[in-house]
C-alpha cells in the first residue's frame, strides 16, 4: 500500500569506479526500500556507475562523469568542450572500461581534484554542475535530493539557488580520505567542507559516535547531525534461529571455522588478523582453525593479500588461509553461513558496521575493535566481543574464547540476528529516512514565497 504523501527523491550517489563501495550498496539498498515502500526514487550515479552486490535501482544515466570530471580538472581545454562530446565521455560503458586500467591517482592530484569539487559553481568542474543542474530541473518536482557522502556537499548550494529543493547528505567516513590527503588540501577540504555544510538542511550519521567525530570535525552543532541506524534487506539470509542451531551443532565441527568479510587492504586489518592468529596458534597448538576470507581485492592491494598469504604459508598457520574473491550476494550469504565466527579487525575506527549487521542477520557473533561504530552496535545487540584496537594479543585471546565456548558464540550471534531483525532492517530505515525528508519538504513549502 503506497504511503498517503508519497515523495519524489533524487538520490545522487557517487561511485567508486567499479568496487564494491559499503556507501554505494547502503544508499542502493536505502534507495530500493524507499521505492518499495511507495515513494517515486531516482538512484542517480556520480562519477563511475555505481556497483553493488543486489539488485541496482541505479538510473542508466550517469552525472558528473569521471572523465569528464579528471579531464576539465588536468585541462582548460575541456572546460569548454561542446555537449554532444561530452555526452560521448560519459557514456557508462566508457567511464566503467576506464576505471578498471586506470592507474592510481596520486594524492595530490585527488587532493586538487577534491577541493575543486567542494568549489562548486567556483570550481573547475562549473560546466558539469551547470548540466547537473539542467537534468535535475528537467525531471518532474522534486521533493528531496540526497547526497551519498559530504564530499559532495559542493552542489548543496547550487541545488537549491536553483531548484529550491531540501539537500540531505549522509556522512560516511569521509574523514579517513581526507586526512590521507597531502596539505594543504586536507587543511582546505575541511575549510571548504565547513562552508558547503551551511547549505545543507539536514546531515545524517549513522551511529552516535560518527556523529560526534563529524560534529568536530566540522565545527557545527552536535544536534544538527541526525542519526538513522542503517538497515539491511533481509531477504535470503539465515531463515531463523532454529535454523542457526542446526546448523551450529550438525557437525560438532572441530576446526574453528573464522571469517574475514571486507575490503583486502591494510585499514580493514586483515594483517592484524594473521598477527592475531600467529599468537593463538602459539598459545593454543592443539586449537585446530582456519580463517576464511572474502572480500572486493583491488589492484593495487594485491601485493598487500600476498604477504599476508605469506604468513600462512609457514609456521604454525601453514594451510589455514583461503581467499574467497569477492562475492556477489549470494555468494556472500552462504560464505557468513559456512564460518563460526566473523572478525572484522579494522585498524581505523569504522563509521558504519554493515558487515556486523550481515553476519548478525546470518546469526554469527562479531569479534570487532572497541572503536568506531562497533561499541555501540555490539552494546545494542549483545551480538559479539569487542578487543582492544590494534592489538593482536587482544584479538587473539577473544578468538580463543570463542574457541573454547562455541555454545556462547552461537548465543551471541543469535542476540545480533534477533537486534537485526527488530531494527536493523531497510524498512525500518527507509521509514525513519522518508520522516525526515517530509518534514524537510514540509519546511521548505512553509518557507516559500
């Protein structure tokens, strides 16, 4: 039944040039509730076509175009090109190609590229927001325009100068890009950034803690910061607790089965992981387990998965690694079902936790750093153990009690599913979302001339 005052949404989401991007599948996954709940939502794509692991509701046509983008960026030349070229440049199929043999973009090159952006109307990229402005102006009235993550806060003003719409922008832990930029652009993507939040009518967190390190970092208000818990689509995970005992006691498994669910790259701490595992293994020389990982590996972090394979390849860990690629959603629900335990060991405080809410949704318990989002999550759900950050002692001793109490273990993962599935799904999400875009959208007509 669709909703008595249904919303049309823009979301404009940027994509990160073929990788699996946890803000990219939580703003499709928010996009796909809202649309089954009733409101009329555009998934519209940034940059590089947006991928996910489920079903896309991403419109085909893609704004702000990443060639475009890099070539008006590097080139005055570009700034002026005609529109029927590039329209040619931001063909999808083009801009995807690309990205898979692009090189890496050095730091400062992002940095600029970054600061130009936040510029807006200002910046290098003018032509592009001028034709973002047309396209969104063209569509029929619009309710809202949300935007996947404060880096593109730049447009903030100039939607609504030009359209008089409510700008929403959802923080996403932006602050660990930034602060790997060189100065002066991080000083001045934080100058810029505190400017372009001054046009936008709401910003949203997803837990308390990512909304008091932004409120910080962006020297606003705490209370200006609202705080939705995301959610996750439920359907195809573990279909209940009757179905996790089972599974948990079928084969009185003796090898402990861990799984490793993110990114392969240094700041999720798979090293950690290994670091960790090298001490249990040392400690417990009878604990029989093996660590199971999968996860989206880029190019450039391939070197990063050889060393730690490396570490597996000798010693007390020999044989006990296997990479599992990167999973679509299938593929992913059935590698969290096939573990006893998920440990996302993240050397930098995370600002969402989807992962956990994955596992949690399948039943298993999370070993997860007391950091970031996951305090908060694991105090709400009882759904695993923290350990203390960066420390693999730490880490190893709570896998070792997860080991020694598998009973527990299977008690903690249920705690977490049942969390997830009172409240942390994407309708609940979706419905807390579409609140605040009414009463955003309420706000601007009482202001309107």
């Amino acid at each position: 039944m669709p909703p008595p005052n249904p919303l049309r949404i823009i979301h404009l989401v940027s994509g990160a040039g073929g990788m699996y991007c946890g803000s990219c599948m939580h703003g499709n996954t928010l996009a796909a509730a809202l649309l089954r709940a009733g409101h009329d939502v555009m998934l519209m794509p940034l940059y590089t076509p947006v991928r996910t692991d489920d079903e896309s509701v991403r419109h085909e046509r893609l704004a702000f175009g990443g060639l475009n983008v890099f070539l008006q960026e590097k080139f005055a030349l570009f700034r002026k090109t005609p529109a029927a070229l590039d329209r040619l440049l931001d063909r999808p199929a083009l801009v995807r190609w690309l990205s898979r043999w692009g090189g890496k973009t050095d730091a400062v090159q992002l940095g600029a590229l970054t600061v130009s952006m936040l510029r807006g109307e200002s910046g290098r990229q003018s032509k592009e927001v001028e034709k973002l402005l047309g396209l969104l102006a063209s569509l029929p009235q619009i309710d809202v325009i949300h935007l996947s993550n404060v880096l593109l806060a730049g447009l903030a003003g100039p939607i609504r100068r030009s359209l008089k719409v409510p700008v929403v922008v959802s923080l996403t832990g932006e602050d660990v890009f930034i602060e790997k930029l060189p100065e002066p652009f991080a000083a001045e993507t934080r100058a810029e950034l505190q400017r372009c939040v001054s046009h936008v009518d709401a910003l949203v967190a997803m837990n308390g803690y990512f909304a008091d390190r932004m409120a910080d970092y962006l020297s606003i208000p705490r209370q200006e910061i609202h705080v939705i818990p995301p959610g996750i689509k439920l359907a195809g995970h573990a279909a209940d607790p009757e179905t996790v005992l089972a599974e948990s006691g079928r084969e009185a498994r003796d090898v402990f089965r861990i799984g490793y669910f993110s990114r392969i790259c240094h700041d999720k701490g798979l090293h950690l992981l290994a670091e960790a595992l090298e001490i249990a293994a040392r400690e417990a020389p009878d604990c029989r387990f093996t660590l199971e990982a999968a996860g989206y590996l880029g190019p450039y972090d391939r070197r990063y998965l050889r060393d730690v394979e490396k570490r597996f390849r000798q010693g007390r860990l020999h044989s006990r690694f296997h990479y599992a690629g990167s999973p679509d959603r299938a593929g992913k629900i059935a590698f969290l079902q096939s573990v006893d335990v998920v440990c996302l060991p993240s050397v930098f405080p995370e600002s969402k936790g989807i992962a956990a809410l994955e596992a949690w949704a399948n039943g298993k318990p999370v070993l997860a750093p007391d950091a970031g989002a996951f305090p908060e999550l694991i105090a709400d759900t009882g759904g695993g153990i923290l350990f203390e950050p960066g420390h693999a002692d730490a880490l190893a001793r709570s896998i070792l009690q997860f080991e020694a109490n598998r009973d527990r273990a299977t008690e903690l993962g249920l705690c977490g599913m049942a969390a997830v599935r009172d409240r942390y799904h994407d309708g609940l999400m979706a419905e807390r979302t579409a609140a605040l875009y009414h009463a955003l959208a309420a706000n601007r007509r009482r202001e309107a001339p």
